[in-house]
C-alpha cells in the first residue's frame, strides 16, 4: 500500500511479509463463488456483493434455502456444482469435516488460475471429530488442499464474521485490521490479498501452506483484530504444538 513496510523474521527463519501491493482497480468486476452461506460465507456475500462483484453463493441445503440472502445482496444462488463455474475466485467456508463430500470435479467449470480461499478450522472436539492427518501434524489447509485436490489460500480462518462487516477502512488507515494469509500460490496469494484490501483490511503473509499452523485455532493470530504490526508479532509468536483443547 504504498510505501514499504519493514518484514518480520520467524523463528523457523522465514519471512513474514507485510501487503505492499495496489488495490484492485476501481470498477474492476470479480466472478467469485461462495461455498457455504453460514456467517462468514453470508457476510463474504454481503461485503462483495456492495463492493460490486458477481457472486454466486451455495450451501448444502440447495439454493431455494438462499432466497432471503440473494435478495438482500444481489447474490445468485446455486447449487454446490455450479458454484465455481467461471470463477475467478472461489471461498470454500464450510465446516472441516464437511470438505470430503464436496462433489468430486467441483472446480471444473472455473476460470483458469482460480484463486480458491479456505475459511476452514479444525475443531475435533466441537464439531470435525478426529482427522488423523491433522492429529499427526498436517496443517488444516493442506489437509484441504489434499480433499479437494486444489491449492488454497488460508484466509479469513481467525476473522469473527461480524468484523467482516463492521471493521473494513480505506487503504492508509491508522490501525487498519490485518488478516493473515498463507498459501503456496503466490499468483493466487496475490489475488485473494488485493481482494482482502479492496473489502477493507491490511494483509501480512504468513508463508506457505506448511507455515499455516501459525494461523490455526489456538495460534495468538487467531482471532485477533489488530494492525499489521501487531498480527506478524503474533505470527511470530505462535507454536507449532497443538494444545489439548484444540486436538481430539
């Protein structure tokens, strides 16, 4: 965003790297697809369907159970299987366990290079039950990335729904809300960090996908609202061992 920002090291000696790049142009149209219409898929729908973007939005339930929310937005909704189609990004926010069941080919139909967000967290104890992978030391998103057969872009994982709503600011914000991001792409990195700044948020890279641990439940990122500062600090902080509360 302008001028440079200082990078943070890690303690396993990679870079955590602050957003330095230009918003998307304004008047520039996204076909994005939605994946999962609960509070954080909702309020995806609801900030970028104001910021003017084509978004098509699906759950589970089939979309004659979205009506009130494509009226409300503007938003098309469809099936699971016609959620990617044309594509430029796709947010799947769905619970973990519920990954596996995505219909097989679902990203088929999607634009070339699709930038594909996952929202997810592993809760074995208050939802997923057990994920041996996860349980043995697999990151979340890697675990995704393996069920779905994509890579993803770990983001908006921490982010309490309402905030995605009610703490956007414009670009140069004194204390503008930072979001990590982690992920391997850094094509469709960079995508989703100049969609994440036009909704209304800074972005700090967390690394790839095998540095995602640092963004999980129980991390000092997770959850947290704060600048870009204050979040590669936390960053730094976290540990890689998953604590008790958050293994099944």
């Amino acid at each position: 965003m302008g001028n440079a920002r200082p990078e943070y090291l890690s303690r396993s000696g990679g870079w955590l790297r602050y957003d330095t790049s230009e918003p998307t142009p304004e008047g520039s149209v996204m076909k994005i697809g939605i994946i999962g219409a609960g509070n954080i898929g909702g309020n995806l729908t609801r900030r970028l369907t104001a910021l003017g973007h084509d978004v098509s939005v699906a759950n589970s339930r089939g979309p004659q159970t979205l009506t009130a929310l494509a009226e409300e937005t503007g938003a098309t909704p469809v099936t699971v299987e016609e959620a990617a189609r044309g594509a430029q990004v796709v947010v799947v926010t769905i619970p973990l366990k519920a990954v596996p069941d995505l219909p097989s080919g679902f990203l088929d139909g999607a634009a070339e290079n699709v930038a594909v967000i996952d929202t997810g967290n592993y809760y074995p104890q208050q939802r997923d039950g057990k994920i041996a992978e996860i349980e043995d030391g697999l990151t979340e998103s890697r675990w995704t990335e393996r069920q779905i057969g994509h890579p993803v872009i770990k983001a908006f994982n921490g982010t309490y729904a309402q905030d995605i709503l009610d703490k956007p600011q414009p670009v140069g914000t004194p204390g503008r809300v930072a979001l990590p991001v982690s992920g391997d792409d850094e094509a469709a990195k960079k995508v989703v960090r100049d969609l994440i700044d036009e909704i209304g948020f800074d972005t700090v890279d967390t690394g790839g996908q095998d540095e995602s641990w640092r963004q999980q439940p129980g991390t000092p990122v997770y959850g947290l609202a704060a600048d870009t500062e204050a979040v590669a600090k936390a960053l730094t902080e976290a540990s890689s061992e998953r604590t008790a509360e958050w293994r099944a």
